[in-house]
C-alpha cells in the first residue's frame, strides 16, 4: 500500500511504541508491544512505528514480530525508526522483511546548534549523509519517510535544500519535526508555509508533522500543521513520550471531528461534507488508552482531555442541571463517541437539587418535596465533607431524613 501525496484526509501515524515507550519508566515487553499495535490496528491508524530495530534485541523483536502479526495485507504500515547510519537502515530493513507494508524512518539532525555540539559535522557533510541514507534506505523499501530533527530550530534556507535533496533520493514522506516543543502555532504555519513555498518538489511526498509538548501547544501545533495543508501527523496515545510528550492521537482525531465543518475546507471539502477526516474507529480511543497506560505504568491524569476519568463527569450544579436538560448544553462530544459506556454526574457539595432528585429517583425514591427538602440539605451538610457521595450516602440520607423504608 502506498498512500498518494495530499490525500483529502489525514494520515495517522502512531508512534507509541517508539516516541512513547522513551517516555521514562515505560519500557514494554515484546508481547505488550504486540497486544497495543493489534489495538491500534482495530483503532484504524495507518501508520505504527513499531519500534527502533537497532536500540536493542527486544527491539528488534518486538519490529519483527509486529511486522508478521500486525503488519499484514491491507492492515497498517509498519515502520522502524533508524538513524541515517548503514547499521540503523540494515536493522530496519531486516525487522521490516514480512510487513506486507514496511516503511524506514530514517533522520539527522538539522539545526546549527546540533550539528556543532551533537554531531560535530558541518551542514554539507550533514547534508552529503541525508541524501546517501535516503538513497540506501530506498535499495530496501519503496516507502521512507526523512526527518530532519529539530527542524523548528534549522536555518530555514537550510532546511529547504536537505528537503529538496532528499526527496530527489527517494524520500515518499517528508516529516517536520519540532523537536524540542520550541514552535508556537504561529511559527508552526510559518515553518510549514516556508517549507511549501521553497522546496520545489514537495508536493511529490507527503508533508508530516511530529510535535512535542514542551510548552503544552503539541495538539494545537499539530492542528495548524494540518490548516497549513500537512497530510500526516505523528502522535501517540494518551500524549505520551520524550520529556513532557508528543500531540496525543485522541486529541487530534476528536478535534478533526468535532471541528470538522472548520477543517473541511483545508482539504477543499465543502463545510458541511460528512466523510470522516481520519479512518480512525474512534468508539476504540477508551479501550486503547486504557492498555496503553496499564502496559506502560503511565497514569492518565483525571483532566486530560478525551480520555481522562473527568473528561465527561459534571461536578457543578449548573453544569449538572444543564445536561440533565440537554446534553449538548455542556457537551460537545459524547462519551459514547471514544467507546465510555456513559457520561458521569458527580455528586458533590457543588451539585443542585435537579441532578440530586435525579439520581434518586434512578435509585427508585420519589420523595414528597417537604422530604426532599431535608435530604437536599443533608446531602449539602454531608457533601461540604466529602470529595464524593456515594449511593450508600444518598440511601443513609433518605434513611435518616424521611419516612421511606430503605433495605
Ligand atoms: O522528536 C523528534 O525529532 C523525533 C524524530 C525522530 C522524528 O522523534
């Protein structure tokens, strides 16, 4: 499978099982590598990066063993990071040999300060290695992708003529990364406008974007990538990886969706078209999040957007008698989208007098409004003490407080 150049949706490519697991403390065995790239398989993504075949046996392994499982006819590219070094590329390619779809990632940094501290190399001798890399990365798969690492740091006339180079030896996809989360999503239009206008045989590849969450903008990066016509973004699920992490896929995909009549016409769809702008099953986002932070040891904070615990639970009273009235009051998106059985009312000392009626009644109380006064200010009283009220406090209060018999 090969995807053309600026298809009129975007590619996802998953890097969880590379950018993700150097996330401290999150390495994976092989066979929980392979049960989260089968999952992300059902999730739809059409890009995994399984891995970087030379950084260890196990890694290599777990390349290989995905690329027979997962990396099947018609199912997702499998593709592995690699260094521009012979080495990388041949560890690659032979991890990558039974993918039906196998991709090499391959990459050098671009940016003065890398060059003179990292690499010690000078730009034309950096440039002399993309272009051979790229070239022997070709002699053993069709599709490479080249990133030229720390892009958003690169002299821009710089960067324009690695691209052009390596394009012209073979690259099929051209990824921009913002390696250390610098960008703002200015400098981030910016960066790509640049890239359009002055690499002439761009539009030959696909044009990616990997983002880094330094400053907290990796999503928002990434979104402006794709408004200023990138077709691919690297993400990872539930935001994990490098330091403070990379964009997370859930992000991205729901705000494609939600937000969909406003990125339509960056694709030149008219607003209301209806096809999806992603092939992600995003009713599979929960169940995806929830393996991957129980494979990795890496805890989901409550209020992460998308799939935190809270990400559809209301606390306030207002919020509270809203969606009881109407979902759409407080929702823009509903739980069962991401595949959660149902949003949540929490009940707390900020809750009102409609959330708690209503669970009472889902309790099978109906109280007279003399009883249901009592119980709404026994529950406040009770609820001032409490981070949360349980079904038990709400049955204790009707207990206490009215006349009803409670088993
Ligand atoms: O952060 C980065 O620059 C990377 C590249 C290898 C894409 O991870």
């Amino acid at each position: 499978m090969s995807i053309q150049p600026q298809p009129d949706r975007v590619i996802i490519f998953d890097t969880t099982l590379r950018d993700g697991e150097q996330s401290p403390g999150a390495t994976l065995l092989v066979e929980e590598k392979l049960a989260i790239a089968h999952q992300l398989s059902l999730l739809g993504v059409d890009v995994i990066e399984a891995g970087f075949a030379v950084a260890s046996p196990g890694d290599f392994e777990a390349v290989k063993t995905i690329a027979q499982q997962v990396g099947v006819l018609g199912g997702p590219i499998i593709c592995s990071l690699a260094r521009a070094i012979r080495q990388d590329i041949q560890a690659a390619a032979e991890a990558l040999q039974q993918a039906a779809h196998p991709r090499i990632h391959t990459f050098i940094s671009t940016s003065d300060i890398h060059l003179k501290y990292q690499l010690k190399k000078s730009r034309s001798e950096v440039m002399a290695i993309a272009q051979e890399m790229v070239a022997y990365a070709k002699s053993f798969v069709e599709d490479v992708e080249f990133s030229p690492m720390d892009a958003s740091r690169t002299d821009p006339e710089f960067l324009y003529q690695i691209l052009e180079q390596v394009i012209a030896a073979g690259a099929t996809t051209i990824n921009i990364p913002d390696t250390v989360g610098y960008c703002t999503p200015k400098d981030m239009a910016a960066l790509i406008q640049g890239v359009q206008e002055n690499v002439p045989n761009i539009d030959q590849v696909i044009l990616s974007v990997h983002t880094q969450n330094d400053l907290g903008l990796a999503t928002a990066n990434a979104l402006t990538a794709i408004e200023n016509g990138v077709r691919q973004v690297e993400c990872t699920v539930n935001g994990i990886g490098e330091r403070a992490g990379n964009a997370a896929l859930e992000e991205i995909v729901m705000a494609l969706q939600v937000r969909k009549p406003h990125f339509n016409p960056y694709f030149g769809r008219p607003v209301d078209w209806d096809a999806p702008l992603t092939k992600i099953k995003t009713q599979e986002i929960y169940k995806t999040s929830c393996l991957v932070s129980q494979f990795t040891g890496i805890v989901v904070q409550p209020n992460k957007a998308i799939v935190g615990a809270n990400a559809f639970a209301h606390e306030s009273g207002i919020h509270q008698d809203g969606i009881l009235k109407h979902r759409q009051t407080y929702e823009i998106m509903e739980a069962a989208d991401i595949g959660l059985a149902e949003n949540s009312i929490i009940l707390g000392k900020h809750s009102g007098r409609n959330a708690l009626r209503t669970r009472l009644q889902e309790l099978g109380f109906e109280l007279s409004e003399a009883d249901f006064n009592k119980a709404f200010m026994r529950f406040k009283e009770i609820a001032d003490k409490k981070k949360e009220m349980s079904d038990w406090d709400l049955e204790a209060i009707v207990r206490d407080e009215t006349q009803i018999q409670v088993d």
